[in-house]
C-alpha cells in the first residue's frame, strides 16, 4: 500500500496599508510604497508567522509586497514572480471604482476587465501557475501578494471562477490559510487580522 501524497497549505498575505488602499485608487503596476503603519503591520506579521515553517516563499515583485514579506521575516527566502502580481488594471490603473463608475455605471472588473489591462481570467491562468508551483514543494509555502490577486488565487484553489474571487473580501495585511479537507482544497482561515 502507497501512502497519500502529503497535503500541505499555502498561507496567503496581503501587503500592508499604501496611500492608494487609503483611496481605493486601483493599484496595479504602480509601485506604491508602504505608509508608515503599512510598516508597523507588516512587522507584527513576522510574530504572527515566525511559528510556521515553509519551503516556499513568494513576493509580487511590487516594492509594497516585497517589503511586507522582508519586514514579516523572510527577508532571506523571498522569491519574487511576476505570477503573482496584482491584476493589471490597464486604463483604470490610479482610479476609484466611483471614478470609473461615473464613465461606466454598469462596469465590474470582475466581470469586464479592465481596457488595456487584464480581465479575470487571464489573472486566474497565473493563479493556477502558481497553484500548480506551490503544490509541487515539500510543504507549506506562503505567497505576500495584492488584494485582487490573492481572491482570484483563493477562488482557483477551492477550483471556482476566477471571477467568483469577487465574493472574497480582503483586507490589507492579513493572513489566509489554504489547505486541504482530505482530497479537497479549502478554506482553512480567510482575512485574520488579528
């Protein structure tokens, strides 16, 4: 008899606080930097995760995911991948929703994408990239990333639409944790924090 392959979780975090999440201005590819209490959380992310340990640490590429992970404690192990940067919200990139509303009231970036940017399920064909990548390691791997992002990667682990990560709510810097119920991938924590 062969013994069940092992199941491990991915802890999902998102970056601390910027001037754009204060707004609510769309923040793709714009490298906004940390406030300062973007930083202090971020710190108390390293007591929160020092207990855990991974063989897999992935960053956004973005100077605020990158100097989350660093400030939570893995500074040393970090890898960045483009896989998981937030969604490229092409012409609407800076704006507010009301902003976009007010051109297009019928609009979701969930169902619609973003013009000159991506749409859902091109976000949803690199979450799965990344699924398929932390699965592969020999356990647990966390993933410091964006609010977009992380609900379309939250909604293709439990194998949802891409789209449906709108029903996911996600606050700066918290901490998620997937994982498995026997075979199937779940929801193990959503949006601590504490």
């Amino acid at each position: 008899m062969t013994a069940a392959p092992a199941r491990h979780e991915v802890v999902l975090v998102r970056h601390g606080e910027t001037e754009w999440t204060i707004s609510g201005r769309h923040t793709g590819r714009s490298d906004i930097p940390l406030t300062d209490a973007g930083r202090q959380e971020a710190r108390r992310l390293a007591v929160r995760l020092a207990a855990r340990p991974c063989a897999l640490v992935l960053s956004s590429p973005s100077a605020r995911a990158l100097e989350t992970a660093r400030l939570a404690g893995f500074d040393d192990r970090v890898v960045t991948s483009v896989d998981v940067a937030e969604w490229d919200y092409g012409d609407y990139e800076g704006r507010t929703t009301a902003d976009v509303h007010a051109e297009r009231p019928d609009w979701s970036l969930w169902r619609d994408g973003c013009p000159g940017g991506e749409d859902a399920t091109q976000v949803g064909a690199r979450a799965d990239r990344v699924i398929a990548a932390v699965r592969a390691v020999d356990g647990d791997a966390i993933v410091f990333s964006h609010g977009h992002f992380l609900r379309v990667f939250a909604a293709r682990w439990v194998e949802l639409a891409p789209a449906d990560g709108a029903r996911f709510a996600l606050d700066p810097a918290s901490v998620s944790v997937l994982g498995w119920e026997r075979a199937t991938p779940v929801f193990r924590r959503w949006n601590d924090t504490a």
